[in-house]
C-alpha cells in the first residue's frame, strides 16, 4: 500500500475539533508531513479549554497551520474557515462528546453533533467543495449487544443515549449528502480511544487521576463491563489510509483493536503502571452505557492495511508517563 506521508505530502486539510484529543494527534501527523492544516475549533468548555490550547502549542509554530476559533453552528465561522481552502480533505471530528453527559442535555448534542454537521456539510457543497470527507463516529452507534464482534453491516437503529443517536443521524447526514451531492464520505467508527491527551472525563484519565492523588474511584456495575480500547496512534494511523484508500464514494469502517478490556482489568492495569492501589466504590450501571464492544476490523484491514500496533498495557503505560508529565502545567 502507498505511503501515506508520500500521497499526502502538501495537500490541503480542515480539520474540525483539530484541538481536542484526536484531532491534534492528527494535526500533528499532518503537518509532519507537510501538509496545509486549517483547524476550526470553538475550545468549548466541556473541559478546560486550556488543555486544547496546550494541545495545538506545537502547531501554532508552523506556517503550514491556520487556526480559526469557531462553532460549525455559525455560518460566518464557516465562511471564515472555508476561506481558507480549497481543501483536498475535510476531516470532521467536533462534536460534543460522551454519553452520560448527553443524558442530561439532549438538545445540545442533537444541536451539534446533527445540525452542526449538517450545516458544515452544506456549506462545504455548496462551495463546490470536491473532496473527501471524514465524518468521526462512535462504536456508540450499534446500542447494547451480546457477545459478537459489531460489523459494519449490523442495525444500528436502538441507540442507548442521544449521543449515540446523534453519531448515527451524523452518518445518516452523510449519507443523504453523498446521494444528493456526490459527496465522498468515509464514516469511521472509533472505539474507545484513549493514550496521551486523553480527555479528562474518560475513565483511564479520571481513574489515573484519582489513584494518583489517593482518591476512591466510582466503577458503575460489577466491573465486568468491556471496551474496545484502540490506542490514539493507530486511530490517526486508520485516518490517514481513510484518506488514500480507494473508496467507493460512501463507506462506513470500524476503527479499533478487536480486543476488549474489562474494567476490572483496566484498573489493575492502572494501579501497575501507577505503582498504587485503587480504593473502589461500586455504583449502580449506568443508563446509557452498554455492557461491552467488540470492534470487528476485519473490513479496515482489507481495505486500508489497517493494524493496530499498541498492545493494552504498552499504551496505558504511555499515557501515566504522559498524564505524569503534564501534572501542573494546565
């Protein structure tokens, strides 16, 4: 398969949310490889917006980086950013994030994560934008299962939070504009991406945290819940071959490590690599939160040589080294 670094070499990208978690882990890929970065990003206060700046500090130095603060909500933002182009690539990654938190406020996350897309897929239309487009999804959207692997075939129709909801209208959006437009889409399914830059609401960050500072941690359930963790890295490597695979004009793809972790086996994992005990307090689960996920990836390696290469403990490792180095600095 051709390199990625070769083929992208001075293209030109959008990158929406190009300041949170994966967004500026890609930013960083891109602008090594000397490609043009415009970010539009509105550093909302979901968590400390200090920590997105932090996270862009290294961008900001490159002439190859445009950064625009702005909500895909707004039109003049969109006309700002878009102002910038033309883009080769649009990869979209703003949304409001989480799914407990969308319990409490629907309407939010209905508002960005379906209108907001919406309107940056209008705008980019109707720009004559001629690209392809990257919409980042969630594993949220195939709702609660029972021990197989999720294929990219399987119902996603019985979404568990509206923020599962409002990632399956996304890819919806997506489609429809494909049909309508010519719109080249690629939906990537992410699951639970965690590693350096961690979101501080996710629970290898939180519980890090609270081990560290010798703080009881809440586990909901019996800890016998499973995730697909998928390290930072191979999800930025997975859309990077989104980006030159030869796709068919609409596809949807799962991004993950098709090895699920058990919660209990994540905070042992973390109490190693913190050289401390967890002092667990057991809740009720959780509305909203499914008992596991399985990514199948069996699809991302055919058609984008797609391997994920960091191994569960090896990436924990990675981020307490992170998370312990950045103590105090934001």
């Amino acid at each position: 398969m051709n390199s990625s670094k070769t083929l992208l070499s001075k293209k030109r990208f959008l990158v929406t949310g190009g300041a949170g978690f994966i967004g500026s882990h890609l930013v960083d890929k891109l602008l090594d490889q000397k490609s043009a970065v415009a970010v539009l990003d509105n550093l909302n206060d979901y968590y400390a917006p200090a920590i997105k700046r932090a996270n862009q500090q290294k961008h900001l130095a490159s002439a190859n980086f445009r950064f625009i603060e702005g909500d895909i909500r707004n039109k003049e933002d969109l006309e700002r950013v878009l102002s910038c182009g033309p883009f080769d690539y649009v990869v979209h990654l703003a949304a409001m994030a989480g799914v407990r938190p969308s319990l409490s406020n629907p309407d939010l996350y209905m508002d960005v994560n379906v209108t907001g897309t919406q309107k940056l897929i209008t705008a980019l239309t109707g720009s004559g934008f001629s690209g392809r487009f990257i919409f980042g999804s969630s594993s949220s959207v195939y709702g609660a299962r029972s021990g197989e692997q999720f294929l990219e075939t399987d119902r996603v129709d019985q979404p568990l939070s509206p923020y599962a909801a409002s990632k399956a209208a996304g890819e919806l959006a997506c489609y429809s504009a494909h049909h309508t437009s010519g719109l080249t889409v690629a939906c990537l399914r992410f699951f639970t991406v965690y590693g350096p830059r961690q979101r501080p609401d996710l629970a290898i960050h939180k519980f890090a945290k609270l081990i560290e500072n010798g703080q009881p941690i809440e586990v909901y359930g019996d800890g016998t819940s499973k995730r697909d963790y998928t390290f930072v890295s191979d999800i930025v490597s997975g859309i990077e071959q989104s980006l030159i695979y030869a796709l068919p004009g609409f596809d949807i793809i799962n991004l993950g490590s098709c090895a699920p972790v058990d919660l209990s086996t994540l905070i042992s994992c973390l109490e190693e690599c913190l050289g401390k005990k967890a002092d667990i307090l057991y809740s009720p689960a959780q509305l909203g939160d499914v008992p596991y996920t399985y990514a199948s990836i069996a699809k991302a390696r055919q058609v984008l040589g797609y391997q994920p290469s960091t191994k569960f403990r090896q990436g924990v490792a990675q981020f307490v080294e992170w998370y312990r180095s950045r103590r105090g600095s934001i």
